[in-house]
C-alpha cells in the first residue's frame, strides 16, 4: 500500500491559526486534501511496521520546500533545491498570479542503499499568488541551492477603496 503525507500541511494547519488573513493560506482545497491524506496515514497502522524500505513518502505536494517572506513591497519566496541545477529548473508566472517551480533531480544508484530520503525526479510546486503583485518586476537568483524570486508589489493594486454607504 501507498503512503501519502503532505508534511507541509501541518505547517499550513499551525499558521492558517496563527493568521488567517494572508492571502496565501486561503485554499481549502489544498487542506481538505491534507486532512484526508493525513487521516489515511494515521488509520494505516502497517506504516508504522518493518520494514521500512518498502513504504515510501509522497512528497511531491511539498517539494521543493520553501520560505515565504512579505513586508511591504515585496514578496519572497526561498525555494530549498539543493543538488539541482539551474538548468533543470524553470519558473514560470501565469496570468492567473500562479508561480510555478517544475524541474527534475537525477536519480543517483540505489546499489546497496537501505534507505532514501532525499527526492529524486521530476517535480513541480505552485502558488497562487495575491492580486497586488507586480508581474514586471520578478527577480529570481538560484544561489548555494536555494532559489529564490523575488517579486515587488504594485502599489496601486494593494489601496482598497472603501465606499461609507448611509443607512436609510
């Protein structure tokens, strides 16, 4: 049987109570989904069984692993890929604010190996974004294994127009 853990999401679960208003902790989608993998997991008591060489982790929800940061103008996001190259990474932003992360690790031998942690393969993680991003005005450096974009606000765009409506 195949085991699934979304090891993010418990992160997710921690500061969706600690802030319930960024924006980047909105989608219930992403934790219905982790509350029904993590549910699953803890009612299959044989992973808890040896040996372990023949369960493995999904984490392809939550890798690569990553850091958000905010102040106010600017959006940065600190991707973990170490023993990736940069030229098997590619980022893209669509029109829909959805930045994505995709590329791939090449396997290495698992001669005589009794256990693997690290990922290995392709992969692909995405965010969607908040509305008062600046699209032209993206950095991205890919640096000692962390990647990291970095992304402007438009100012414009975060002002919010409050009408005052009278009552009748």
């Amino acid at each position: 049987m195949k085991n699934k853990l979304i090891l993010s999401g418990l992160a997710l679960v921690l500061v969706t109570s600690l802030n319930a208003t960024s924006s980047f902790l909105n989608n219930d989608n992403q934790y219905k989904q982790f509350r029904k993998e993590i549910t699953n997991f803890l009612n299959d008591n044989s992973f808890f069984t040896f040996p372990y060489k023949q369960y493995r982790i999904n984490i392809s929800n939550t890798y690569p692993k990553m850091d958000i940061f905010e102040n106010k103008k600017q959006y940065i996001f600190k991707f973990e890929l170490a023993g990736i190259n940069k030229k098997d990474i590619k980022v893209t932003l669509t029109d829909q604010n959805v930045l994505t992360i995709t590329g791939s690790k090449k396997s290495i031998s698992k001669k005589d190996m009794i256990r693997q942690e690290q990922y290995y393969g392709t992969f692909s993680r995405s965010i969607s974004l908040p509305d008062d991003i600046n699209s032209n005005k993206i950095n991205i450096k890919y640096n000692n294994g962390i990647l990291k974009v970095t992304i402007n606000k438009d100012i414009k765009k975060n002002k919010k127009n409050i009408k005052v409506l009278s009552i009748h």
